[in-house]
C-alpha cells in the first residue's frame, strides 16, 4: 500500500487555503495546516493544526520547524497573504513593508526552512496573483501588493532553479479573482472553483515546466 502523502498549507484557516486543504485531503493526503489562528472548518479536515504561528516571524518559523519534528513534506503550499491599498500622493510605505514581509519574505522563509523535509518528487507552490505581474499591469496603483507578488513570483523562479537538481518543482499560481474576505467577497469565483483550478495546476506541476507562472486556469502568465 503506498504511503500517504503530507501537504503543508500555511493560511490553512479560510479562504483559498482552507479549500485546498480540503481538496487534497479528499486525494487522501494528510493535512498539516498553519496558521495563526484556526477555525472549526480547518480542525475538521486537517490531520493536525499548527497554530499561532506568524509566518514573518523567525522564531515563530523555527517553532514551526520544530512542531513539524522529521515529518515528511511531499507538497508545501505558501498561501498566507495580504492584500492593501496605496494611491499615488498617498503611499504608505509601511503598508508596503508589511506587504512584502508577509507575501513575498514569508514564502522565501517558510520554504528555505522546510526543504530538508521535502523530498525528490516533491513541490512548492507559491500562491501570488497576477497582479504580480509586469507586463500584465495597465491600471497602476496596488503598489504594495503588485511589488510583494513580483518579489515572490522571483523568488520562485530562484527556489525553481536551486531546487531542480534536487527533484523538487516549484510553480507561481495566480487563483483567479476570487470571492474571499481580502477582496471583501467581491470576486468573480468561488474558493471552490480556485482550489480545483489551482489543483489541477499543482498535479501537473513536474520538472519539466517547474519555476511557471500560472493562472488558476491553465494560462501560463507573463512576467
């Protein structure tokens, strides 16, 4: 009987990250969810909850580590993120210091200190947006949020090429925009309808095309 394959989720909690964790527990993962504070939906289907853990924190990481033991990771998934707004003339650059710890360094940490748990074969996915996106952008502003995911989508692309000589791959995935608390519900898909996108994303993820940016869709994103 094969073994049974452990995903790590952070911002397990709610949200998209709360549907993924119920999809791969449907595909008979074990689930190890963290967050900082946990809810009922995410007790229900995690195998186990690691909680009040900032992941911006390095002490809190390294408890993390700790908690997590010599557990195996087959799939680790960056999902804690914020979403804040700056406009021209009224930037507020701690806003954009705290967007970037929590979406872009965050990833970074959580992945540098748990890859000597990930073994060959297995993935880090990163969920950033295409807001993220250079090229794609033609409406300005979001300045935090836009810089922080293009630092993630780059620090990706890194981990992406450091960790496929180790048999690990590495995908940046957009969700699409979708109905959660950070847009205030105002999305035009359901977490449900992201988790399995980004899913059939994550199953298909491999080798060949780890470091892509993908939408939730398939389309694969430009820089």
């Amino acid at each position: 009987m094969p073994t049974q394959k452990t995903a790590v989720i952070t911002g397990a909690n709610r949200g998209i990250g709360l549907e993924l964790a119920r999809h791969f527990a449907s595909q008979d993962y074990s689930i190890i969810g963290v967050c900082r504070e946990s809810s009922a939906e995410l007790d229900a289907v995690a195998r186990s909850v690691i909680d009040g853990i900032d992941v911006t924190s390095e002490a809190d990481v390294r408890t993390l580590v700790d908690r997590l033991g010599d557990t195996t990771i087959d799939l680790l998934i960056n999902n804690a993120g914020l979403l804040q707004d700056e406009k021209l003339g009224s930037i507020d650059f701690d806003s954009i210091r705290t967007q970037m710890e929590i979406n872009a360094y965050a990833p970074l940490r959580v992945a540098e200190a748990l890859v000597s748990q990930i073994p060959e074969g297995g993935k880090i996915v990163n969920i950033t947006s295409r807001m993220g996106s250079i090229a794609d952008n033609d409406s300005g502003g979001r300045y935090g949020y836009r810089a922080s995911k293009a630092a993630l989508n780059a620090f990706g692309r890194s981990l992406a090429m450091d960790l496929r000589p180790r048999g690990i791959a590495v995908a940046q995935l957009h969700p699409g925009y979708v109905q959660t608390r950070m847009v205030n519900f105002g999305g035009l898909i359901t977490p449900q309808e992201a988790a399995k996108g980004l899913a059939a994303r994550i199953d298909g993820l491999t080798l060949a095309n780890t470091g892509s940016f993908w939408h939730s869709n398939g389309e694969e994103l430009p820089w």
